[in-house]
C-alpha cells in the first residue's frame, strides 16, 4: 500500500490506495450518499444506529453464552406436558393426604369428645350410685342402731321380767319351803 518513505518525513502512495485503505475501517460508504454507483444510505440510520443502544455488547453476548452453555436444556413441548401433568398429580396427591389428615384429625376429635362425655356420664352415674348407696347405708344404720335400741329395751326388759320371775320363783320356792317347814 505504502509506494515509498521520503526521507524528509513524507510518504507517497496512490489516491486510490488511501480510499480503499480508509473503507476498510469505516462506515463511510453508508455515510456517503453522493457517490454514484455505490450502494450508499443516508446518514439518518447511522447516526440512529450509532445512538441506539448497544445490544450485542461482547460482556453482555459472552454472558449469554455462558448461561445458554450451562443453562439445563429445555424439555420438548411433550416433557413439559407430562411434567406439568406429574406436578398437578402429586398436588392433588398432596390435597387429597391433608384431606385425610384433616378428617382423621377431626374424627379423633369427635371421638375424644364422646369419650370425654361417656365418662361425665359414667362418673354422674357412679357419685348417683353412691349417693344412693351412703343413704341405704345411713338408713340401715338408722334401722340398726333403732333395732340395737329396742332390743336393748327388749332386753333390759326381759332382764327386768327374768329377775321378776327370778324373785317370784324364789319367793315362791322360800314360802314352799317355810310351809314345808311348817307342815
């Protein structure tokens, strides 16, 4: 490209050799449009291009890479049905246990409460009964103690009319035996 180094400081080369080496760098050919028979644009798109922003900025188009690289690769539109078909089985799978657990929660519940109910009842059954028991036993003890009084008057009674008897029959064995004597 370069034809000759001058001494002084100065180098020389073709007209042609400059454009073509200036092009190759440039957007000067899309810049440009009075150059006949050149596919040339106006300078709106590039100035517009060049105030856009930066899409493929090469940080930005390495990360891209990066991630697509270790990114896990995506299911066919089948996997996705059948995994979408699996989740919304094992939600249902999960709905349906907490149903169960909440029914057996609530049956354990109901069960408690009758058991706690059948022993109030049984326990008001037993005090009852045991009322009723302590008032048998108190009016047996009543009758007791009022036949354990009467047959102490029974008693003293026939030991009254035993010692009655007693003292007539020995007086009646003293007078048989005064008149005996005095016979």
């Amino acid at each position: 490209m370069i034809e000759g180094v001058l001494k002084e400081g100065f180098i020389t080369t073709s007209y042609d050799s400059v454009v073509n080496w200036a092009k190759t760098g440039s957007i000067w050919p899309m810049t440009e449009p009075r150059l006949p028979g050149r596919l040339t644009m106006t300078c709106r798109p590039a100035v517009l291009a060049a105030d856009a922003p930066v899409s493929l900025d090469v940080a930005e188009f390495e990360q891209e890479i990066e991630e697509k690289k270790n990114a896990p690769p995506q299911p066919d539109p089948e996997q996705q049905k059948m995994q979408m078909e699996a989740q919304l089985k094992q939600q249902e799978a999960q709905q349906s246990a907490q149903l169960e657990a909440q029914k057996a929660q609530t049956d354990i519940q109901m069960k408690q409460q009758e058991f706690a109910m059948q022993m109030q009842q049984d326990a008001a059954k037993f005090q009852q009964e045991m009322r009723q028991s302590q008032q048998e036993f108190f009016l047996k003890l009543e009758q007791m103690r009022q036949e354990g009084q009467i047959k102490r008057e029974v008693a003293v009674q026939d030991a009254a009319i035993n010692a009655e008897m007693q003292q007539q029959s020995h007086e009646q064995a003293m007078r048989q035996k005064e008149d005996q004597d005095v016979d």
